[in-house]
C-alpha cells in the first residue's frame, strides 16, 4: 500500500496502518538519531519520541513537498539533536578514537589477530563513526549507511547538497586516516537494525499512543 494511504488511515487512528509505516522506516528513523546521539539506547529513545511527534504531525506532511521517508528522516533528526543538546556529555572526538589506533610516531597500531571478524570490524567503525564531529556522522549516516541521495539529506539536515558532500567527503577522509585498514569493508552494515530491536519501538509507540487515544 502506498505511503500517502497509510498516512491517509494512520490520520483516522488507524494503528496498523502505522504500525506499518513504523516498520517501513523505523531503521531510517533510528540510524538517524543514531548518528546524532552515537549511542544506542539514547537513538532508540529519541526514535520513539520521533514517530509519536510524527504521528500527531501527520495532517502536516504535504506529497507534493517530499516523500514521506524524507518528512520523517527531517523529524528524527530534531528531535535526537534537541536530545544531544540536553545531555550532559558528548560523543569521543576524533582525536580520542586516533589516539587509540596510532603509537606514538603517528603510525597504525598493529590490529590484533582476531580482529578480521565482521563483528569486531563492524565495533571498530562504529567506534569511528560515532568519533567523527556531529556534522560529519550525520553526512555519513545519511548517504553512506542509509543510502539517501545528496538532496533527501539536505533536506533532512537542512543544508545544502554542497554542504552535505563537503562534509562527507571530510567524513571519509577522517575514517580513512584513522582506521584505513577497515574502512575498506564497507559501512553499510553499521548501526545494526534486527527485528527485536524493531518490534520494540513498534510496541512502545503503539502503547503509548493507545494511551493517548483513551
């Protein structure tokens, strides 16, 4: 069913209508925030708070203006920046994350023997990712681990295409001095996004908005 006749049925509080665009985008939804909060519980938190403001925003969105993705991608990264602006400590700076993969003549540190697991390369990147200015993660996150186009990140992060790949040019030249023995495996896994994790923010928000609606 296309998007505008969930919305369409989610507006008359049709909760399996949007549990189902719930499920279309929730990993858009929370990869976004994740790149801004670079914490996992903490995306997961502003993802719920993000689909209840998109619920009671749903008489806002306008098709002719935009896809629905790029509607909701806009309102996910709000509310998680005005959750990182509220908490007290910030992700690592790219130093920190450079200092724990170079001695001290600047060069690589030897990676250790088990490292060439997908888990341990994919713990590595995220580490990296989420070390990277907020900017610059979010760039990345956008285009590279959610494969949005340059301008539905624009329109998300509300810069301009020219920003957007300024900054993801400056995002992948950081991730490949830091960790350029890995960045090479490719990002589009980070931020794993498995069905618990999916039913559980589908589950919060429909509880909470049966609530609303008593």
């Amino acid at each position: 069913m296309p998007d505008s006749e969930l919305v369409a049925l989610a507006r008359g509080g049709h909760l399996v209508a949007f549990s189902a665009l719930m499920r279309k985008y929730n990993r858009r939804v929370f990869r976004a925030a994740r790149s801004v909060l670079a914490n996992d519980a903490a995306a997961e938190d502003s993802a719920q708070n993000a689909w209840l403001s998109a619920f009671e925003r749903l008489a806002s969105w306008d098709p002719d203006r935009g896809s629905f993705g790029t509607w909701l991608g806009a309102i996910a990264v709000n509310d998680a920046l005005g959750q990182h602006r509220r908490a007290a400590s910030r992700a690592r700076t790219l130093d920190a994350i450079e200092a724990e993969t170079a001695d001290t003549s600047g060069r690589p540190v030897s990676l250790p023997d088990g490292l060439a697991h997908r888990t341990e390369i994919r713990r590595l990147l995220e580490s990296a990712v989420d070390a990277l200015p907020d900017g610059l993660r979010q760039a990345l996150v956008l285009r590279d681990v959610e494969e949005l186009s340059g301008a539905e990140a624009a329109e998300i992060l509300g810069v301009s295409e020219l920003t957007v790949r300024l900054r993801l040019f400056r995002a992948r030249r950081a991730l490949r001095e830091s960790l350029e023995a890995i960045v090479e495996e490719g990002v589009t896994g980070l931020y794993s996004f498995d069905g618990e994790r999916c039913d559980r923010i589908v589950a919060r928000v429909r509880e909470a908005l049966r609530e609303r609606m008593v």
